[in-house]
C-alpha cells in the first residue's frame, strides 16, 4: 500500500521524549528477564484499530539473540476524538500471516488517551531462535467504529533489524513501511542446554534382578528437566518433570546377561537437550563351580576373588 495512503488515516502525530518504564519481572519465568532488542525512539505513530470502513493493524519485524521470549513492551496512547473501545492484542509471529505463537491483551481502558506510554504484554513464556526474523502483530477486534490505537514510532531507519508493516485489511495482507520503526522492547532468557546427566548405581549384578539408578542434571537457566533413559537392552522411557539439579531414581531390571551402557540425556521445557551421560555395567551369567576351582579357592583365596573379580562377567567356568 502507498506510504501516503497509510498517512491520510494519522490524524494525530506527536512528539516528546521516551522516559524509561519501571522494570517489571515476567511472571511467567523463575530467573530475572533480561532487555533484549529495542527501539524507543518517536516522533509520531500509526493508527491501529477500525472505524467507518479504515480497518488497520501493524506489525514491527525483529530478531531476537536470546533463545526464550518472556514478555514484549509497546508505547501506546488511544486516539483523542475516536478512541478505542475494544482490547489491544499483541501476538508474537514466526510471518505476518502465519500462526500465532503466543498472545496476550490489553484492556482499551488501560491505555492512555493522548499521551503514549509503555504497556506490557506478559504472555507465558516461548522458545524462539535467536538471530532469525519474528514479527510483533497488534490488532484490535474487528468491530465498527471501535476506534483507534495510536503506536508510537519513528520516521527514520532506527533499528536496523526490522521494519513496519502495514495492513488495511484485517491482516490479510501486508505492506512494508520502509523507514518506519514502532517503538518496542522485548525482554527474554538466554536459553543455554543442560549440562550432561551424572549416572549413578550398581555396576554389577545378575539378570532378572531390578535394580535402583539415580540421575542427576543441572540447567544453567533454572528451568525444570526431564531425563531420557536408554538402558541398552530395546527399552527406553522418559521421567516427569523435576527441578534443575534435582535427582530421580529409576529401577531396571535386565532379562540376559551381558556388558550394558545405559544412557541418558537431560531435556528441558523449552526443548534443549544434553549430550548423553553413560554408565556401563555387566551382568554375569551364573556359572557352576569345577573342582580345579574350588581346589584354587581352598589354597589361594585373594587369587581366587580376583579371578573371580576380572572374568566372571563373560565366562563361564563351566566351559
């Protein structure tokens, strides 16, 4: 759509310096959020709702560099002579017109008449990838003559790693207001994977016998893991949830005897996984007990447990 078309429908344009917004920790996560990309530059804005037939909603393009999205900040204020009635909307979009990732609303009375000011969407927190290109979407409900939002923007190229867009039709389609970026801040979490599973437990045993193994994980960014358990013989499964650093005990019982390597990896909420934690333990089979043998442990007992100690897991004596 023509940029000028675009401007016939701002009525109001305003300026006036950005004052900082109180920081406001996202209810959503267990560690502090962090800012992450911003543009909190203005010298004006565009008009977001409907009334008679004008029916506009925007978008600003972004790329995040922290790989868990806590919640986003708009600077908005509700057109003077036909504000708006019905909630602002902000959705978080992978492309302008693809599914919605998460949402979250605002009431229209929450938001000033006039004069802007910073509002806070606090949606539960979601994985994003960072470096790739994320659009924010705000819309009002499509209802006549709801009245108009008003988000603050700037005219000039202020940030570098996204753009304006524009749509006169219920976000069906979109058109790029080059030069143009809405003021935004959006906060999030580094996502980094857990550290690789510890494995402790019996080491030797004997088949059909269950036996007790404890796992352990820490996610650096706090968030709760579960394990992922290969036990070498055809059978895995998958533990609940429990908090980072926190131990679960499994029982396992191997049918045959054999040398295993039980392995196991941590995954935590958002996806991220560990490398795998192994422990390789034996299970000997049962063997009978030949002369020459008993004579060995009659006169040389150490020698005896240590024959005993070094082969029995594979052989049988009885061979």
């Amino acid at each position: 759509m023509n940029k000028s078309i675009c401007v016939l429908f701002i009525s109001l344009l305003f300026c006036g310096m950005v004052t900082a917004s109180s920081i406001n920790y996202s209810k959503n996560t267990m560690l502090f959020d962090e800012l992450d990309q911003s543009q909190t530059q203005t010298n004006g804005g565009r008009l977001l709702g409907t009334y008679s037939n004008a029916k506009w909603q925007l978008a600003q393009s972004f790329v995040p560099q922290k790989g868990i999205l806590t919640r986003v900040e708009l600077y908005l204020s509700r057109e003077e002579v036909v504000p708006a009635t019905q909630p602002f909307y902000l959705a978080i979009r992978e492309s302008l017109t693809g599914a919605t990732l998460t949402e979250a609303s605002i009431s229209a009375s929450s938001v000033p008449i006039s004069n802007p000011a910073w509002k806070e969407f606090d949606f539960p927190d979601i994985p994003v990838n960072a470096g790739e290109e994320y659009f924010l979407v705000g819309y009002s409900p499509d209802v006549p003559n709801n009245g108009f939002f008003f988000w603050s923007g700037i005219d000039t190229d202020t940030y570098v790693n996204g753009i304006t867009y524009i749509s006169g039709d219920v976000g069906v389609t979109w058109d790029p207001d080059y030069g143009y970026d809405l003021c935004f801040k959006t906060y999030g979490l580094t996502n980094d994977p857990p550290e690789k599973p510890s494995i402790t437990g019996t080491v030797k045993g004997v088949p059909d016998v269950p036996y007790n193994y404890t796992f352990t994980a820490v996610e650096p960014d706090g968030e709760n893991i579960k394990y992922v358990i290969d036990w070498a013989d055809g059978n895995q499964e998958e533990t609940v949830y429990v908090s980072s650093g926190e131990s679960i005990t499994m029982s396992h019982t191997w049918a045959d005897r054999g040398r295993y390597t039980i392995q196991a990896k941590a995954v935590d909420v958002v996806g991220k996984e560990s490398e795998w934690g192994t422990l390789n333990i034996q299970m000997p089979t049962t063997y009978t007990i030949e002369p020459w043998w008993q004579w060995l442990e009659q006169q040389f007992p150490l020698l005896a447990r240590l024959f005993h100690f070094v082969f029995s897991p594979e052989l049988n004596l009885s061979n």
